[in-house]
C-alpha cells in the first residue's frame, strides 16, 4: 500500500524510490531543506527577528511554506516506513 499523500510529487515514484538514483537525490535535498528549514525555526535570533517585528507594529502577513513543509516531511515518512518494509 503507498501511504505517501495523494497531493504529493513524490506519490507516483514512491514504490521505485529506492532503486531511481534521481528519486534519492530529490529525497536527499528534501532531507536538507527540511533539515535547514528546522535548524533555522529553533534559533534564537531567527525567533527574535519576529518578536522585534511584531513589537514595531509590523507583523509578517506575507506568503508561508507551513503546508508545503507538512507535505514534504510527510511524503518523506511515508518512504521511510515503506523502505521498512
């Protein structure tokens, strides 16, 4: 059973991900940007970026990433649990 999400890229390639030298390269980047992306949400003067700007009246109100990010660490479980197969 593929329990990668239904609205994820990597869903079709999930049963081949293992043997597609391209497929792991693109799992291996999601892999770094998300490791990035984590690293950077837990440093203190990232966070203090934010506080200082709401505290000046100018809270971000722009685009965000929240949902692409759940997608990519899901699909990423999704493949780690079926390489345990």
């Amino acid at each position: 059973m593929n329990n990668t999400p239904t609205n994820s890229p990597m869903r079709d390639n999930a049963d081949n991900s293992s043997s597609d030298p391209l497929m792991l390269a693109v799992v291996e980047a999601a892999r770094g940007l998300v490791g990035k992306l984590e690293a950077i949400h837990a440093n203190e003067e990232y966070k203090s970026v934010w506080t200082l700007s709401h505290i000046h009246g100018s809270p971000y109100k722009g685009p965000t990433y929240e949902k692409e990010l759940k997608t990519t660490l899901a699909a990423l479980a999704a493949l780690d649990a079926k390489q345990k197969l």
